[in-house]
C-alpha cells in the first residue's frame, strides 16, 4: 500500500517536470518511478497508520500565513536596524536559552526553523528541551518562547486536547 | 495589473536584499551577520520568485503554468532549507567557539 502511494507521488512530481505526455516519456517515467519507489519505499513513511495525519496537515497549512505575517513584520524590523546610522547602538544581542514544552521532535524542528526564519532570532542549538537562541535585539528576545511555541503546540496537539 | 505586481513585489524582493546585504557588511560579529545573511534572502527570494510565478501565468497556457508549479515547489524548497542551513553554520560556530559580541563586552574594553 505505502509503495503504491510512493509511486503515485512520485509519478506526479514527473508529470509536473517533465510536463510532455506522448507514451516515450509516460514509459520512461513509470519505470524510472516504479524503480526509485522500490529503492527508497524504507526511508519514508517510517510511521505506520496514524490518525489524523490529514488534520494535522491542514492545521500545520494554516499555521503558515501566520508564520509569513511574522516573518515579514520581522525583516522589516531586521531591514531598519541594518540601514539606520549607528549599528551599533541599535542592537544588543544576547544568547537566551529556555525550556519547551514541546515533546514531540516533528514539532521541535517546526519550532526551531520558525524562530529561525523570523528574522531577529536564530536557533543555535536544541538538546533534549532546551533551546538555545541567539536574539539580535531585546524586542526580538522579548518575544520567545511566547506565541509562536503555544501555535505550534496547537497545530501537533502537544497541550491535551 | 499582473505585469504591476510582479514589478512590485520584486522591487520589494529587491529591497529587502539590498537591506539585509548592508546589514551584512555593517554588522559586528558572525552571529549578528548570519541574521542579516541567512533571513533577509529567504524572504526577499520568495517574493521574487513569487512575483516569477505570477509573471509566467501573463499568457495563460497549460506550459506556463507548470512553470508556475516549478517556481512554487522551489519556494517551498527554500521555506524548508534556508533555516536548516543557517542553523548548520551558526551551530558550526558555536562548537567552535565563537564568542558572540555583546553591549557589554564593548563597554568593558572602553
């Protein structure tokens, strides 16, 4: 069933690329396709039937427009700091490091790559629950965990129902 | 209209690279420039290409907009991996031990 699945993805990814439907390409993609499924079918869907994979998705496509506001409001913020005079007076970075509450890795690495793509915060390092970030000024560090953790919890079901 | 907003959101692609270039060379450390080297092109880069994706549908055609739908699953390509590969360069430093400048670091040494 997972091979089935993998192929069909597959065989869509080289409908898009390659875009030309006489039989000579269809052929060559169904064999390409079939052949890199049988290669590479254990190296995904290492998680066997699990519920409300489907919801999870679509709760994680909504977190997206969320996350894009953020990131945009943020580089702006980065984008003024850079092109104002005196660099130096305007920043004051800090390396902060704080627990989470998440548990699950899928969303710790969600997590983690959020703070990272809003400009201002990066992700140094993540061992087991804590967090390490380095905040370029007071009013991006100010800012963590705070929202972004309770969104990500809600999108993995990390808080309970 | 399609033609305007591709030139508008480019230009704003535009802007942010330039911004963030300048904080590039302006910035005192390596961590403060990864901020201004990693972040400011995942933006700026995604609102090129998406200006890219919607110029490619001005003549609406079944080829056009497969170009489209590639320009889009790079955008999502570079959603993904921007943020991992800066996070690999900063951690890289960090093992190595880079010390990050502070305020009062620079107070001190004055």
């Amino acid at each position: 069933m997972h091979f089935i699945y993998m192929f069909l993805i597959m065989f869509g990814f080289w409908i898009v690329l390659s875009g030309k439907f006489d039989a000579f390409h269809i052929t060559l993609g169904v064999i390409s396709c079939l052949i890199v499924s049988f290669l590479s079918l254990d190296l995904f869907f290492h998680e066997t039937k699990k519920k409300g994979r489907i919801a999870e998705v679509v709760r994680f496509l909504s977190y997206i427009p969320w996350l894009v506001k953020e990131i945009v409001l943020a580089t702006i913020h980065v984008a003024f700091i850079a092109l104002r005079p005196n660099v130096k007076d305007n920043i004051d970075p800090k390396v902060i490091m704080f627990k989470t509450r998440l548990k699950k890795d899928l969303s710790k690495v969600t997590f983690a790559n959020s703070i990272t793509l809003t400009p201002g915060t990066i992700t140094i390092k993540v061992s087991d629950d804590e967090f390490y970030v380095h905040a370029l000024t007071k009013k991006t560090a100010e800012g963590l965990p705070g929202e972004m953790e309770e969104r990500v919890g809600k999108v993995f079901k990390e808080f309970g129902e | 209209m399609i033609i305007a907003l591709t030139v508008l959101l480019t230009v704003t692609g535009f802007f942010f690279f330039f911004a963030t270039t300048i904080g590039l060379i302006r910035f005192p450390d390596f961590y403060s420039r990864m901020h201004a080297a990693g972040k400011g092109d995942t933006l700026s880069s995604l609102l090129m290409l998406l200006g890219l994706a919607i110029y490619s549908l001005h003549h609406f055609s079944f080829g056009n907009f497969l170009v489209s739908l590639k320009i889009i699953f790079i955008m999502v390509f570079i959603f993904l991996a921007s943020p991992t590969a800066t996070h690999a360069i900063i951690d890289a430093g960090f093992e190595s031990g880079v010390k990050p400048w502070t305020k009062e670091e620079e107070r001190a040494e004055e």
